[in-house]
C-alpha cells in the first residue's frame, strides 16, 4: 500500500528523514511566478516612463526579454522534472513491497508492508511495525529467493 502524506517527524533509524513537502514545492513555483509577473510588470512600466528622445537600446530590451523567456523556461522545466521524479518515487515505492530490506547497519531488517511517499524519500513500514528510509545502503532482496540489491546513493 502506498500512502502519500505531507512530511512529518516520523521515527525513523537512519540520521536522514524526507522532510521536503509537495506544498512546499509548489509554493516556490508560486513565488517564482509572482516574481515573473512582477518582471512584466516593471518592464511595462519601464517602457511607459523611458524618455521618449532617449529610448531604451534594443539590445537591452532584448536581453531582459532573453532573461523573461529563461525564467518561464525554468519554471516549466522545473514542474516536469517533479512529476518524472514523483513517478519514479511511486515506482521505486511499488518495488519494495513484499520484499525483504536490511537497514546498512543491519539492525533492523523485514518485510516491507506499508511505503510513505515523500517528495524527498520514502520510508518503509516493515512487518515488525518498525520504519526504515529506503535510501543508500539499504539491502532490498526478494523474500522468496533471497536474491540481494543493495540501494546506492546513484539510484536513490
């Protein structure tokens, strides 16, 4: 079962809890956007108060028009990148129920019965009812065949 839910303090037994929140996410994109708007706003009003025997050189004008269109870019790559990356988490979520993890110490291991999906991580509840972040140096192997993979920083 996966559940998403916005980060909290949950116990957990590694130094590293996802703590970045979808809203949080969000409203940086919202205040990146109130911060475009605010540039075509000053633009504009650029435009209207310029001496009219002194306009502004073209290529001025042409290089805060190149600095809008790099913002708007950014903005809209940035909102693509987050949902490939909460697809991938959903995926990687879906890949450790039934199976076997051991946390890098090897204190805790178990079946993963239950992910919470953060933006930044996700935490596994194991049948024991203890949580463990799915995160580099976890071991996650299948429960049938104890066939082993260990979680690297490169695929997490």
């Amino acid at each position: 079962m996966v559940t998403p839910v916005s980060a909290t303090s949950t116990t957990t037994t590694s130094s590293y809890t996802p703590t970045v929140t979808a809203t949080e996410s969000s409203t940086d994109a919202a205040d990146a956007t109130l911060n475009y708007e605010s540039f075509l706003q000053l633009f504009v009003a650029q435009l209207q108060n310029q001496d009219p025997t002194e306009p502004m050189d073209a290529t001025e004008q042409m290089a805060q028009l190149a600095t809008f269109s790099q913002v708007e870019q950014t903005i809209k790559t940035n909102s693509n990148l987050e949902s490939l990356l909460q697809r991938t988490s959903l995926q990687e979520a879906n890949s450790v129920i039934g199976r076997t993890v051991t946390s890098e110490d090897g204190e805790i291991t178990g079946v993963v019965t239950e992910v919470t999906l953060y933006t930044d991580g996700i935490v596994a509840t194991l049948d024991s009812g203890e949580e463990l972040v799915i995160g580099p140096g976890v071991v996650v192997s299948d429960t049938t065949t104890d066939e082993t993979t260990e979680t690297t920083a490169d695929e997490s």
